[in-house]
C-alpha cells in the first residue's frame, strides 16, 4: 500500500528525521571520542524523544487518512492493523 503526502507535510517529516539522523551521528562520534556516559545518555533520550515525535505525527496522519477512509469502505480490519500498530509503538 501507498500513501501520498502533501509536499509541506512530507517536508516537515524529512526535516525532522534528518535532524535526528544527525543527532545520530553526532552520538557515534561521542562514543569514539569517549564521551562522559551521561553525555550519550542524553543525547540518545533526545533522539527516541525527536522519533517518537515524527510517529505521532504519522499516527496521526495514518488514522485521519488511510485508517477513516477504510472504515467508511467498510474495511474494519484496519482496526486491528491500527491496534498493532499503537501496541508497538508503546511498548
């Protein structure tokens, strides 16, 4: 399946996945320069903190679009698609 995105949304997502790309980055290189543990500790709560904050906003997303349109067609199997979902996103 394929969703289509507005451009300014899909702009906004990748913006936000490359920042976290580079915190990414940035965490590596504190692990081969020997960084204080505390220091990588944070830097990889802001990461989790900046991924869960792009699978909201795709959740959100998700369930105005794709998951509406398919309980209107009467596809409730969506649901517990949906239900899977959220489930691994808050484990």
């Amino acid at each position: 399946m394929e969703t289509i995105r507005e451009e300014e949304y899909k702009n906004k997502l990748v913006s936000r996945l490359n920042r976290a790309e580079g915190q990414i980055r940035g965490i590596r290189n504190m692990v081969e320069k020997d960084a204080y543990c505390d220091e990588i500790l944070n830097q990889i709560s802001a990461v989790q903190a900046a991924l869960d904050s792009v699978g909201k906003m795709i959740l959100e997303s998700h369930i105005r679009g794709c998951v509406v349109r398919d309980i209107q067609a009467g596809r409730e199997e969506i649901i517990d698609e949906l239900m899977g979902t959220i489930g691994r996103m808050i484990k």
